[in-house]
C-alpha cells in the first residue's frame, strides 16, 4: 500500500474532471503534467487490477475498429488512444438522438516500477482493449524477514 500526499488542487482537477464529463468533454491530462494537454471528444471507461505475477487494463472501446486502435509504452506512460467514426448520414435516415460519444480519444497511465515493460501485450476482441503487464520476476518473488524477540 502506497502513502499519497495529500493535494488540495488535485480535488480541484476532480470537480474540472466531473464538471467536464457532464458537459461531455474530457480534459486529457499525464500524471507527470497536470496541465491539461488537449482536449479528447470522449474518454473510454478503464478497469485497473493487479494480480501476484501482473497487471491489467481493460478498457471500453466499443464500436472502434482494430486500425483505429493504437498503444503505445514510452518513457514508463502507457497510452491508450484511437477514435470512434460517426456513421455517415444517409439520405432518407435521420438521427432523432444520438447519445454515443464520437472522435478521438486517448488515456495515459503511469507504469509501475515493477512492472516488465519489454513484454507488455495488448489484445482487442469485442469492443474491448485489454493491456498485460507481467511483472518483473524480483518483484513476483515475496521476501521473506525472521524477526526474533528479545
């Protein structure tokens, strides 16, 4: 379990975050900047876990096709980013209401330290991005310290 300082302004960025959500834009933003870098059209949906031997994401991306998929691991950021294409608008065919975001989007994460950057996977299948990090074997391994009582 990691301590984190705690920052007045990063609940600040919070309410921006949510505030930008409800108005359908979503700030993009590195976790070395906190600047806001640009802005995505929508920002898809993450699941982060952790296991003994790696790490997971998971992300949402339906209706994105493979090619317009990309993942990229620099400098210890990965990087989620693509786009969804709006249908073409056909004559004869009207949208009463179109509530699925549309365009560009982009997620970034800081890695791990222990994580094995040299062997990270991805794979798409069902609208779905699921990212592998395995772990590096030193911090697989528990260690273990007897402690003896005096």
């Amino acid at each position: 379990m990691n301590l984190v300082k705690w920052d007045p302004f990063r609940e600040l960025e919070d309410v921006t975050d949510r505030l930008n959500r409800i108005f359908g834009r979503s700030a993009i933003r590195t976790e070395t900047s906190p600047k806001m870098l640009g802005m995505a059209d929508w920002s898809p949906s993450v699941d982060i876990s952790e296991t003994d031997t790696e790490y997971l994401i998971k992300g949402e991306i339906p209706g994105v096709k493979k090619e317009d998929v990309k993942v990229t691991l620099e400098g210890g950021m990965l990087t989620l980013q693509g786009e969804r294409k709006m249908e073409k608008e056909e004559k004869g065919k009207k949208f009463h209401r179109v509530e699925c975001s549309y365009g560009s989007f982009m997620r970034s994460f800081r890695v791990p330290e222990d994580a094995d950057e040299s062997k990270v996977k991805a794979e798409f299948k069902d609208g779905m991005i699921s990212v592998t990090l395995p772990k590096t074997a030193k911090a697989a391994t528990p260690k273990a310290i007897n402690v003896t009582v005096t």
